[in-house]
C-alpha cells in the first residue's frame, strides 16, 4: 500500500470513528465539563502547553483541565511551586497525582480512569490528531531533553511527519515506564514504517492498557 493510500484510508477511519466515540461518550464528556467548570468557574480545557503537530507546528490539544488555570505556567514561573518544578524538572517532567497540589478533586478522577484524554477527538475529527500515532510533545519538554539527549533532534524530523495520536506504540508498550528518549526512537520506527495493520493493533491494545492502568504514572 503506498503512503498515499494509507494516510488517505487512516483518515477516513479518523473522521468515522471520531464522529463515532463523540457521540457515545457525549453523556460522559458533558457531565465532566460541567464538574470541572462548578469546581472553580473556570475553563474547562488545558490552555497549555501548545503541543508539536504535523510539520512541527503548534497546535491546542484538546485535554480536559484536571489542575488549577494556568497551571503550567504556574509551575514555570511562579516561586511558590519552585520546589515542586526542580522534582518535576528531576523527574523528566513528571509528577505523581497525589504529590501535585495543582491537581484538584474532579481532576483526580479524569486521570485515574484517562477521561481526560477524550476531548482529543475533536483533534482528530479537525485533522490536527488521529486516532493512532506519535504522542505529542510540547516545547519546553523537547528542550529539556534535547540538552541532554542533543543527538535526539534527528528523530523529530522524521516524528514530525506523522499525525500525533491519541494512542501509539509508546502507549501500548509501557507507557511511563519508558523514558522519552527510548520513546523517540520507538516512534521513529513507527513513523518509517506505516502500516493499517500496525494501527489496528495498537488500538486494539489501548482498551487493555487503559482499564489495567499499565505504565499510568499515578
């Protein structure tokens, strides 16, 4: 199957299956937004970080808020969470939900069960995400690591070429138990060898590993 035909194929199931999930989880989505909304009366999307897409452009991604407004920010900048951003900084940026006090109550609940990542089938229906691909990185991630791992900026070449996903292999082989720059690599791989085949399994697997919370940093 050439290239051309798989990107036209994969986003056709996109839009379908998008279309699909938005209408059975709109109960489930609906009741959410208006938790978090009655928890602080304030927005009920992440407004950052800008997460690298198609190209290496910017885009929002859609992601329910389960932490204060503007937490990133807060943590970047102000002195308050100083201790807490050298921990998460330590930790390839990473913080477990209960030593974050920026998480709140509702947005407990969102992680535990992933609910938080369902908004981004609105990324894949505007053609901005897909069902299955490369996780999306944010640029403050990508340059902590590259100082570290400069080598790695070869693989963003190639990761860039692909559609971010919702899920992809980094998910379904262990998730946070694999460092980013292993990650890379992975979907490198993934990104130089597409295939239907590859995608079907991938999102097969994502049911498993969302319900047993494997590789889930919690």
């Amino acid at each position: 199957m050439s290239k051309i035909s798989y990107k036209a194929i994969k986003r056709v199931f996109d839009i379908i299956l998008s279309i699909v999930f938005l209408l059975l989880f709109s109960p489930l989505l609906l009741l959410a937004s208006l938790l978090i909304f009655l928890t602080d009366r304030k927005g009920v999307f992440v407004k950052e970080p800008l997460r690298y897409g198609l190209g290496g452009k910017e885009f929002r991604m859609f992601k329910f808020r389960t932490m204060i407004p503007d937490a990133h920010m807060e943590l970047l900048g102000n002195p308050k969470y100083a201790k807490l951003k050298s921990k998460w900084e330590g930790n390839s940026n990473k913080l477990r939900v209960n030593e974050d006090p920026r998480v709140t109550w509702i947005g407990r609940i969102l992680r535990k069960t992933d609910i938080d990542e369902l908004p981004q089938l609105l990324n894949v229906l505007i053609g901005q995400m897909s069902l299955v691909g490369p996780r999306p990185t944010y640029k403050t991630e990508i340059e902590a690591h590259l100082k570290k791992y400069p080598k790695d900026e070869k693989y963003l070449k190639d990761v860039f070429l692909v559609r971010p996903g919702i899920t992809g292999i980094w998910q379904v082989s262990g998730r946070n138990k694999i460092s980013l720059h292993k990650r890379l690599s992975m979907e490198v791989e993934y990104a130089q060898n597409l295939n239907l085949i590859d995608d079907v399994k991938i999102f097969l697997k994502t049911p498993k590993v969302v319900l047993t919370r494997g590789g889930a940093y919690e």
